[in-house]
C-alpha cells in the first residue's frame, strides 16, 4: 500500500454530528473517495502530497441515509459508499408490506440515491444474518435499544416486548464467517429478566448505573452462560449464495454491479476473501485494522471505527478537551 487514506464507518446518518463533518471536509478542501477512486489511489499511489482524501462509508442503508444524510451531500456535494443488505430493506410502495415502522430505506430511494453521483451503492451481504459468537455479554436488551450496538432481528425477534428487558446480549458476528455459534443459556436470561421486572420494569433503566446493577447480578449467577454449538450448514454455498443473490437483487434494482464487499459485524475470514476474489470482487472493508493489499490487487480496507472526519488536521477540528468536555456535558444532562 502506498497511501493511507482514512476511512470512516457511519450507520445511522445524524444531522448535527453529520453537518459537522462535511463542513470540516468541505471547509478544509478534503477529497471524499468512492469505492474505485479509492482503489485506484490505494493501489497505485497517485496521489500529490498537497491533496487530502478521505472515505465516507455508511452500513445497513437505514432511513436516514435517505431522510438525512441524502439531503446533505447534495448540500456539501461529497460522496459516501453505503453498504446495503438487500433482505433489510424495505418494499416499494404498494406492496402489502407494512412500513409505517420502516427502519431501512425502500429501493426506490436506493434507485434514486445511486443515480444521484455521490452515493456509492455496495455489498453488505444478501441477509446480514448475525449470531451470538462468544460467551462476552456487551450489552441488555431494554427499552431504548442496545447502546451503540445495531439492533437486528435475525437473532433478537422479540426483544422489543417488556417481558425480554434485560435480556443479555453477547459479542456477535456474520454467520457466514463462523463455524460455530454460542447458545446462550434460558436460566441466565431469565435471571436477568426477571431482576428487571422485579426492580421497576421500564423504571429499572431510569438509574443511570443499571448496567452495572445487572453485570452485578449476572456476577451471582451459578450456572452455564451458555454453550458454543457447530452451526449445521455447508459455510462456503451460504457465503457463495448470500453474494450472489445480494449482487443480482442490487443489480436489477439500481442498475449497479457491486465489486466491494463489506461484511456484516465486521465479520470474515480466509475463505470469506477466496470467494469474494472469485466472484469478481476488488476488496473487502474491514472493521478497524490497517489497509492491505495481495498480489492479485484484492484490497482490504481498514476503517476507522470509533473516529471521525472531524479530528482530521484542519481548521474547526475536534480536539481532545472538546470530546472530554462533550462527556461532561452528556453526563450531566442524565
């Protein structure tokens, strides 16, 4: 690699944290990349030392991409890669599909947003299936979601009902970068469950120490956490399958070939890549670790995962004393 260009990972598109960024980009004459530009530059260098690039990525396709962030880029005129999971998004109108809760943008706003120049619509997977990897738990379930940590129903149905609060979730991953899954245990669940609805219900979550107060439940529970189990299925037709039908899906509504590849959760592994080289892929975006590239020009793009544009050099950039008084603030107003 002969370029490190920063790339940033969004998924929901927020207006003030997103005005922020794109004025600093577009104040201090950033270049923002898309997926081949960036290829292009990430492989062969061609690059002067005077000009600044940057890479906007945004995964899961949520409505905001569409209510939000589409609105601004055609202010500011920067581009974005958004990732897109074909089985979450939503149905054209018309169909007997029930929107009124729509999360995920439609393809018709998908359509247009890939005509529109400055979105760059890639792979994200056909399903974006996810399962419980390790014994971790790095969150509860409770009634104002889960943190920073995306909500996705293919192993959570459920959980938004009041009987699930404090159900606990573990460190998850991809199923097709797995070989085995972790089956938590129902005793541990409905230990925590049931010590929320003992302590208030809702009420419990208005204490701002409530993760600590259910970590130190969990601390007395005496059984198994639960059980890693092999996941009955033949991995590499799942990935094959998955890309396939995601490119085909993608492809016939936006008219668009996807040849990059983000994996759900951040998730692969060796074969993962083998069979996006196969498939005709140029790259794969990671979740955090350094920008490589093979000797077949496959790249795999490390994104900056906890950062933002906005601590870029440049003029109006977010310091450190900024983001230490911003955490002040936050607690305060608890």
């Amino acid at each position: 690699m002969k370029t490190r260009i920063p790339v940033f990972t969004y998924h929901d598109a927020v207006n003030n944290t997103l005005v922020w960024d794109l004025s600093f980009l577009a104040r201090n004459k950033y270049r923002t990349l898309d997926a081949n530009e960036l290829h292009s530059l990430s492989l062969d260098g061609r690059i002067s030392a005077a000009e600044k690039c940057v890479v906007l990525t945004f995964d899961d396709a949520r409505l905001s991409c569409w209510t939000v962030l589409t609105p601004l880029l055609n202010e500011y005129q920067e581009k974005v890669i958004l990732f897109v999971a074909p089985n979450l998004l939503t149905e054209l109108p018309g169909s007997s599909r029930n929107t009124s809760s729509q999360e995920h943008c439609s393809w018709e706003q998908i359509a247009a947003m890939s005509t529109s120049g400055l979105i760059d619509i890639q792979n994200h997977s056909m399903e974006h299936e996810l399962i419980f990897s390790g014994s971790e738990i790095v969150d509860f379930q409770h009634p104002y979601g889960v943190g920073h940590y995306p909500f996705y129903k293919s192993f959570r149905d459920g959980l938004l009902d009041a009987d699930s609060w404090g159900t606990p979730i573990f460190t998850y991953a991809w199923r097709g970068a797995r070989e085995e899954e972790f089956i938590p245990s129902p005793e541990l669940t409905s230990h925590c469950v049931d010590f929320v609805a003992e302590n208030g219900g809702r009420d419990f979550f208005m204490n701002r120490n409530w993760r600590n107060l259910l970590n130190a439940h969990i601390s007395g529970f005496c059984g198994k956490r639960g059980e890693m189990r092999r996941i009955p299925f033949e991995r590499e037709s799942y990935i094959r399958n998955s890309i396939r039908s995601s490119q085909k899906v993608i492809l016939e509504k936006t008219g668009c070939t996807p040849r990059f590849f983000a994996p759900p959760a951040h998730s692969y592994d060796a074969l993962v890549v083998k069979i996006l080289k196969e498939e005709g892929f140029l790259g794969l975006f990671n979740g955090g670790s350094p920008s490589t590239a093979d000797k077949d020009g496959f790249v795999i793009f490390g994104r900056e995962r906890k950062g933002a544009p906005r601590r870029l050099p440049g003029k109006g950039r977010e310091t450190l004393l900024m983001r230490a008084m911003k955490k002040v603030q936050d607690v305060l107003s608890r």
